[in-house]
C-alpha cells in the first residue's frame, strides 16, 4: 500500500479517474482506524459499506490475496489496526473475531499463473472484484485503499492509506494477511527451501538464497524481474503450477450481482 502523502498533494492510483487521487485537507495519517468515513456514507443511505484490502502485491511468489468485510455499525474488535502493524499473534485474534462478529466477509485469491497473463495491477483489481463479488450479504458501497474498481458498478471511495483510516478496510487488511499468510505456510511445506513460511513469498534473503540454489517452484512470479530469468528445476517439474490449497473449510457464498 502507499506511504502516506502530503495532504493537499496527489498520489497514483491505478484504476481511479485521471489516475491519481488527491489528499483531503482534512485527513490525517493516524494508526487507529475509525467508522468516520463508514457513517458518512450510512448517512447518505448505503446501508452495507464494504471496506476491501490486498495483500501480496509485492511478493515474488504466491497469489496476490483480497478481502472485503462488511461490519456491524460501530462495532470493532479491540486493537484494530492496519494489518501491518500488528503481531501475528494479534492479528490471528482480530481475524477470529472479525469473521465472528462481522456481516458479511470474503476472500479471493488470484494465482501466480494468472498474475504473469494479465499482470499485477490487474490481478489486484481482480482479486478485490472478487472479493466484493463473494460477499454474502451485497454491499451498497466500497471503501477502497487507493484502487477504484472500474469494472464494478457500486458507488465507490477511494482513500490514500485507507487500511489506516477506516475499520471495514483494516479488518480487511487482516482477514486478508492471515489467510494468505497460511497458504504460504502450506506452500512451504510443498515446496521447502525458500522459507515461504517466514517470508510469505517476499525477497528476503532467506528466499533469494532458496531461488538461487533450486530454481524457481511452481508459485514463483515468472514476470517478476528476480524471477525472470532463471530457470524451474527438475525438482518441482511434476508439481501443477496452480492447484489451489484448502485452508479454510468454510463454505464459500455464492457469488452476488454486483450491477447497481
């Protein structure tokens, strides 16, 4: 996710009109999220606001990961905050309680495979497209962390730094983190020596010397620069590039209209 930016300035945001988003005088960079933009848009008649966030995005191995969540007016667990700002063990809590208490909450993966075919900014986008799209309850509105969604016809707001502003989208940044962060742990027991389970999949050195010494697996990013010129070894050739790995035997919603 972005840094935060000068307020008054303007910032990149793939997807948004014109490309760039402006900085409200009035926002502020804070670490606790809040309901403030939430009620604004229950004051105005959308009923079920979805907060959504990625994860991922910059990983060289794994799929870039979305949720949604849709919470109770109000309500939020103790100690929400960004999911990267918090312990594991703290957002493993806040994961338990937010699909406990929320509305409605969903999430969507998008594989590696895919990443390569269409890239990475529109892996995210469809990630959170689905993300929204598998909610049980249909949202009314969105709340996004500086990616608009052009291909869903919700009223949408587009935020810089969003996972620190508002709470539907912090919770999201959490349920999000912690399940991409299992799948990993999986992945590294598939495919050992990169250290998956520690790195999630990002460039540290831990995962460097793994790709160095074996090759690429088949979750590795073959359109990421570190990635792109080296070799998959024989060790992995048998392995399917994108079978999915069941974390979570909650069932799946079905699929909601997004069309307005």
């Amino acid at each position: 996710m972005p840094s935060v930016a000068r307020r008054g300035s303007s910032v990149s945001s793939p997807g948004a009109a014109g490309g760039r988003l402006t900085i409200a005088p009035w926002h502020r960079a804070r670490l606790d999220p809040d309901f403030t933009e939430e009620r604004i848009l229950w004051s105005r008649g959308y009923r079920h606001v979805a907060g959504i966030d990625e994860v991922g995005r910059g990983c060289l191995a794994g799929p870039v990961t979305a949720a949604a969540v849709i919470l109770p007016p109000d309500w939020q667990p103790r100690g929400l905050r960004d999911s990267k700002l918090l312990k594991p063990e703290d957002r493993r809590r806040l994961d338990i309680e937010i699909r406990r208490h929320a509305v409605a909450w969903a999430i969507a993966f998008v594989s590696p495979e895919v990443i390569d075919r269409i890239n990475i900014l529109q892996a995210t986008l469809l990630a959170s497209t689905l993300a929204a799209a598998r909610l049980q309850v249909r949202a009314d509105a969105l709340l996004l962390d500086a990616v608009a969604l052009p291909e869903v016809r919700l009223h949408q707001r587009v935020l810089v730094s969003a996972d620190r502003l508002c709470a539907s989208v912090a919770a999201a940044s959490v349920i999000a983190k912690v399940a991409r962060d299992a799948l990993m742990a999986e992945y590294d027991e598939l495919y050992p020596g990169y250290a998956f389970a520690d790195n999630k999949g990002y460039a540290a050195p831990e995962h460097r010397a793994g790709l160095a010494e074996l090759g690429l697996s088949p979750i590795h990013r073959l359109s990421f620069a570190p990635c792109r010129d080296r070799e998959q070894m024989s060790l992995w050739q048998d392995a399917p590039a994108d079978e999915p790995i069941e974390i979570d035997e909650t069932e799946e919603p079905e699929p909601a209209d997004l069309e307005a």
